[in-house]
C-alpha cells in the first residue's frame, strides 16, 4: 500500500463561494432536496488534469454511451481542499450490468452494494450506479434492501437518480459530484459549507444512519483524522455509545477498515479518537486491556511511536506493512500471554509459539488477519528473541533473514521504551555500521583474525547493500 494520500497538491482550497450559493442543512428526517447547489467551473478549483486519466476515461465512455457520469466522494472532496485523491470513484446513472458492458477489465462485485470495478494495471475505478431512497426506513424497505433485527443493511441495491443518491452517502463532505458533461459541482447535502467549515456531519439521522452500517463510525473517526475536521454535535454524540454494533460486522472489513485508519495518514489522530469514543476496545480488545493498565505510559507509547513512525513513512512515499503494524499493535498482548508460561517448562521460542497462537486467535475473532501478515508478524515478533544473541556465528546468520530489516527495525521501536531493548538495539546498530571484517572480529576477534574465516563467509546481504539507514519499517 502505498501512501501520499495526506499530501497537498496545490494551496488553494476552496474557492470564494458564489454570490448564489444557496446552502440546505440536511434535515434530520433523509428528505430529497431537489435543486442543489451548483458551482460553476471557473468557481472551484477542480480540473481534469488533477484527476486521474483512467478516471477521466471511464467517465468520458460513460457519457459517450449515452450515461450520466459524475466523479464523487473523496475524489471531489479531497481535490476541493487541495489533497490528493486516494482514489477515484464515480457515480452513474448505468447500471452495473450496462456499466459491465462497457468495460472489457470490468468486474462487478459486493452484495451489500453491487458495484463495477474497472482495473486499469494497478489502478481500480470504482463506479456505483446511483442509489435510490426506498432504503431509508420509515415506510418499510422495498425490495432490494434487506435488514437485520438492528436496522443493519445487509444488502442495498435498490437505483434511483442522483438527487437520491446524495442523501444516500454518509457524510455531506463525501456526497459532492463533480459532473463531467459541465465540469460543475453539485451540491444537494451542504457538503460545501461543511468542508469551509471543517466539519464531519452525517447526512440524515446520525443514530439511525450509525445503525444501518456501523463502519461508519469508524469512517468519521478516519476523516476527521485525516483532514483534521470537527465532528458535528449530533454525528459526534452517538460515537461515544455505539461501539459495541462493530460486534455485528464481518472481520474483513474491519480489517480492511483498520488498514485505512492506521496506513493512509493521519495514524495517530485515527488512535486517539478511536480510544476516545471508545472505539478501539471492540476492534484490539486485548491491546486495550494492555492500554488499561500501563505503566508509566507503557505500552501506549510504542504503539503511538508505531504509528507516528507509518505516518511520517507515509508522508515520503515510503512503503509501510500491515504486518509491521500488527506486531506493533499485539506485542503487548503476546508479552502478556508469555508471561504464565515462562516457568511452563517450555522454551523460549515455544512459549512465543504458544501465545502467538493464542494472541491470533484471539484477534481474528474482531480484525480478520489474513496469513500473508500474519505469517511475517510472526517472524518480527520470533525475531525479538533470536536478535538477543550477539556472539558467535547467529548474528551474521541473521543478517540474512528475510525478515531481519522489519525485526531490527521493531527492535529499535521496542528501544524507545524499553531500556534492555535499548541496549539490544544499540549494539545491533553499531554491529551493522562495522565492515565485514569488523563484524567478524566483533564477534570472534582472536579466532577471526588468526583463521581467516570471515572472509571465507559469503558477504551477508545487508553487507552488499552498504551501511544501513535506520527506519521502521521493512521494504520487502
Ligand atoms: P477515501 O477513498 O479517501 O478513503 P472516500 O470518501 O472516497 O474516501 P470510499 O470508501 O472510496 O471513501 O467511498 C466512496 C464514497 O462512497 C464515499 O465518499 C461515500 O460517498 C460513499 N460511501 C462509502 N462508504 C459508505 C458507507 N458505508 N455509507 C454510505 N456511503 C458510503
Ligand atoms: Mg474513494
């Protein structure tokens, strides 16, 4: 995953409002407004060269074939303050089959919102047909919608137009359209004033829109990190109180969710507000048990360092791993879970095993987390202990180890709070700022020099590569 979602791309944010600008405050009862707001082109500063070709192309073949194509979401909301886009995605009037159609590297996918995905190499544009108004409760869903007990929405595919569509998004910032057949803005929600005003709002009923898709919540806690916005009283109000609905929601998606929370900017806010609302505990249980009883602000500032760390990696165009920050995240857990079953009888690296098991375990009953992190998780985490041996052949064996940059680097975050690892760290940073030849005699000075074997060794990797920077996270 790659970062620069936090960068500016130009100063200018939102431009002066027209004179004409007339603005709706949503109403808390979801009732379409018909006529939205219109910002002209010259008055708002998003043009297609700010917008991906790709995109740009998908919404001209859209239109060519007779369609509506507006771009919407964060890609209009982000380019009106300036940032630059995660993605792209668009809304339509074609539905997903005539969208489907149009695309030969199309796919259609999700149950709950069936959409069009079109792949251009690494780049995915999303596009969702417009959706309608009969999903919003008070006369009964029709058909298309379906609902749990609670008023989750487990399937939404019922169409509409576009004026439906806005009040169908969840925040007023997210729900501007940027309309390729006039290059204007469309407003129908406030989002505008919202985004003058740096506020996140839920269009709607906040409780009710929380309960008919509770990643929402967790959605208003990532943009307010990320662009540094207010919450609106009554979308704020009911965060404190509805954490325990994240219960209901399937763990790949909130493992998806915390991915975009902690690895696309804005990491630490995203911690804080998530601890603050409560949040956290119903997606790192055990981790927020730790957080409860710390000591001396142990363990909250590994894990504030972890991702402080990811955002300022971030912010140069670095590579950051979900396993680097999973570690991160249940170290605290796993030391806890050792900790009974040190005196066990068993090994060193079997009680890692054992409460390595236990702390997946119990994880990916909240987070799904998926093999390909867990696995190299597990390597940073065994690495701890292997990197505790400084003499003899281990230490140059380990230079080797794929994983060795991701666990030096884990042992240096562990530094900053943890004397002995301080130490640990300390010795491993001047080991690996010595030559070949220096390294070997670190380790066996009399023997090395009178064998000659170093230099029998095949170079370790790092050796080849240089002298090495420290940084925190892994490239592999
Ligand atoms: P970013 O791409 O920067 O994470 P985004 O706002 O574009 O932010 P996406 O997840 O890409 O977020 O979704 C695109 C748009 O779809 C949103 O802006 C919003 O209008 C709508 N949307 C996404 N998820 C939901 C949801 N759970 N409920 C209602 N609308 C949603
Ligand atoms: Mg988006």
């Amino acid at each position: 995953m790659t970062g620069g979602s936090a960068r500016r791309i130009k100063n200018s944010i939102i431009p002066p409002l027209p004179h004409h600008t007339r603005f709706y405050k949503p109403s808390l009862k979801a009732s379409p407004i018909p006529q939205p707001t219109i910002i002209p082109r010259p008055e708002h500063t998003i043009s297609r060269a700010n917008i991906s070709p790709n995109a740009v192309k998908v919404l001209y073949r859209l239109r060519e074939a007779g369609f509506r194509a507006c771009l919407v979401g964060g890609g209009v909301r982000d380019l009106l303050l300036g940032r630059e886009p995660k993605d792209f995605d668009i809304a339509t009037d074609a539905r997903p089959e005539q969208v489907h159609k149009l695309f030969r590297n199309c796919r259609l996918i999700g149950r709950r919102f069936r959409l069009a995905h079109v792949q251009f190499g690494q780049e995915i544009v999303e596009v969702a047909t417009f959706r309608g108004q009969s999903g919003d409760g008070e006369d009964g869903d029709g058909p298309g919608v379906e609902r749990t007990a609670s008023g989750r929405i487990l399937s939404d595919n019922v169409y509409g137009n576009i004026e439906e569509d806005a009040w169908r998004r969840d925040f007023t910032v997210n729900a501007l359209y940027y309309d390729i057949d006039n290059f204007v803005v469309l407003d129908y929600v406030g989002g505008i004033a919202d985004l003058k005003a740096g506020l996140i709002r839920l269009i709607g009923d906040p409780a009710q829109r929380y309960q008919e898709d509770p990643v929402r919540m967790l959605r208003a806690i990532r943009f307010a990190a990320k662009l540094g916005f207010r919450f609106d009283p009554a979308t704020e109000a009911p965060l404190h109180r509805l954490g325990n609905l994240l219960e209901q929601i399937p763990s790949a998606r909130l493992f998806d969710e915390v991915l975009k929370l902690f690895l696309t900017g804005g990491a630490i806010q995203a911690f804080e507000l998530l601890r603050h609302y409560r949040l956290f505990g119903w997606l790192f249980p055990a981790t927020e048990r730790c957080l409860n009883h710390q000591q001396q602000h142990y363990p909250k500032t590994l894990l504030v360092r972890a991702l402080a760390n990811t955002d300022s990696r971030l912010a140069e165009d670095k590579p950051v791993n979900p396993a680097f920050l999973f570690a991160a995240l249940l170290w605290e857990p796993l030391r806890e879970r050792m900790k009974p079953l040190h005196g066990h009888g068993l090994s060193d690296t079997e009680a890692l095993q054992t409460a390595a098991d236990a702390v997946i375990q119990d994880q990916i009953r909240h987070t799904a987390l998926p093999r390909r992190y867990s696995l190299p998780m597990r390597e940073i985490w065994d690495l701890q202990q292997r990197l505790t041996v400084t003499a003899g052949k281990r230490p140059l064996r380990l230079l080797d180890h794929p994983r060795f940059r991701a666990g030096y680097d884990f042992l240096l975050l562990r530094a900053e709070t943890d004397e002995q690892a301080a130490e640990l760290a300390d010795w491993w940073t001047r080991f690996l700022a010595l030559d070949e030849p220096g390294r070997a005699q670190a380790l066996q000075p009399t023997k090395t020099t009178k064998t000659g074997k170093s230099r029998r060794r095949r170079k370790p990797r790092s050796a080849r590569k240089g002298p090495q920077d420290v940084s925190l996270h892994p490239e592999t």
